[in-house]
C-alpha cells in the first residue's frame, strides 16, 4: 500500500481516516484545526492512499498533549488500522516508518499509551510487546505508558506526578478532553446536553493548549471521564451510553 503523509499544504483535501470526509462536519473541521496546529511542533501524520482507518500519528514527546516526561522521545498518538484494513501489515509498515523517521531525527526510541489488557481507543498490548515495546510506567487507573528505546541504556519515560494518582476533587461526572480524536466534536456536546436535560451533574472541560494538557489529571487527555472524583473511562460515549452509565 502507498502512503500519504498529510501536511498543512493537502491537510485541506486529505480525508484523515478516522472521521467522515464532509469538512463542513465539526468532527472533521475540529480535528484538521487541531492538527494544524500541531504541524509546528513536528507533529507527522501519515495514512494510506486509499480512505478508511489506516494511520499513525505521532509528535515529539516534549510536544505530546500528555502529562509525560520523555526527552528526546517520539510520542506516538495513535495508531490505527481497522476494518478490512487488518491483517495485512500495514499496522507494521506505518510503525517501521515512525522508527525510521524518529530515529533519523535523532530521537532515543518511542512511546505510546496503552494498558495491562486491551481497552478501547489505546493501542493494543499484545502488539506492542510483539514489535519489542515494553511498560515503563503504570497510572493508578491502569494507563500504561510503554516504550520502544533504540538504545538500551536510554532512561525509560514515565508519567508526570498528576497523571500517576488520576482524581478530581470536583463531584459529579468531569470530563477532560482535546480536540485530538474528531469524534469530541459531535459526542461533548451531546452529552452535555443530555446531562442538562436530566439533571445529571457534569462538567466538561476542554483542554485547549500543551500546557493544560501535560498538567492534566490523567494520563488519557483526548477523553477522560470521572465520577466523584474518580476516573471512569476513556471510551467516548453517546447519549444511550452515558444515560446507562449514569443509572447506575
């Protein structure tokens, strides 16, 4: 498969895999906002020629919009192949071309966010203990930080102190969340709504710049949801979703 990688000259008329192709749409229209942004501070991000969910995004680690400490690391955002798309390497292809890219710009290895057993929206364990990944740090709520070093005695990253013991002091439901995954776009809105309309107390706050986000209170700041102070999920949610969530 060929490879395209976007940038803010075809940003506009790349289709960017993981939301639908209507630039008019918020989801899309937030995230290619987003995204431009991002460019500057040496954000890459590569997709497949043909349109579906098949990219890798990734960001030096100093830029990343997560609360972690890894000088002269590349933190990968994402990583994404679904649909027809599995099986057939591509998830291999796009990942040597990070390493390739990373390693070329002088960086020490890469890092990603996942966890013990696969949740949704991160990045699959058993992949990434098969391509040599390894865990360098662990959050109370579970999120994993792990790591690929290209030498072997490169210090291993770790998360900040806020995101090691994820809590809120606020009660109620409190969502933190970025405009990095386009689906935010659509769903925070609805479930503020919705949270409105039933008298559910919830608090949405947007994390709009680096600084907000590497000072978060969790180690997931493109959807972390908490109750009462504790944190819930990362799993974006639709009205049904949060509804049943809250009858609990």
């Amino acid at each position: 498969m060929e490879y395209i990688r976007v940038t803010k000259e075809n940003l506009e008329s790349e289709h960017i895999c993981c939301a639908i192709s209507n630039n008019k749409d918020v989801q899309v229209s937030s995230k290619k906002a987003w995204l431009n942004d991002r460019f500057d501070d040496g954000l890459v991000f590569l997709k497949s020629c043909e349109r579906g969910k098949c990219f890798i995004e990734y960001i030096p680690a100093e830029n990343a919009w997560n609360p972690i400490e890894a000088e002269d690391y590349m933190y990968i955002d994402c990583l994404w192949v679904s649909g027809s798309f599995k099986g057939n390497g591509y998830s291999n292809d796009l990942l040597k071309a990070c390493i390739q890219d990373s390693k070329a710009k002088g960086k020490k290895g890469l890092c990603i966010l996942s966890s013990a057993k696969k949740r949704p929206f991160l990045a699959d364990p058993k992949y990434l203990k098969y391509k040599g990944f390894t865990v360098c740090d662990e959050a109370d709520n579970g999120i994993q930080l792990w790591y690929l070093p290209f030498s072997a005695d490169n210090t291993p990253p770790h998360f900040k102190a806020c995101a090691k013991h994820p809590q809120v002091e606020e009660k109620g439901y409190v969502l933190f969340y970025t405009n990095q995954c386009p689906f935010n776009g659509k769903y925070v809105p609805i479930i503020e709504q919705t949270a409105k309309e039933h008298q559910i107390p919830f608090h949405a706050i947007h994390l709009e710049t680096k600084d907000a986000a590497q000072n978060a209170p969790t180690p997931i700041t493109t959807y972390a949801l908490f109750y009462d102070g504790n944190y819930l999920t990362n799993e974006q949610m639709n009205e049904a979703k949060f509804l049943k969530l809250a009858s609990r």
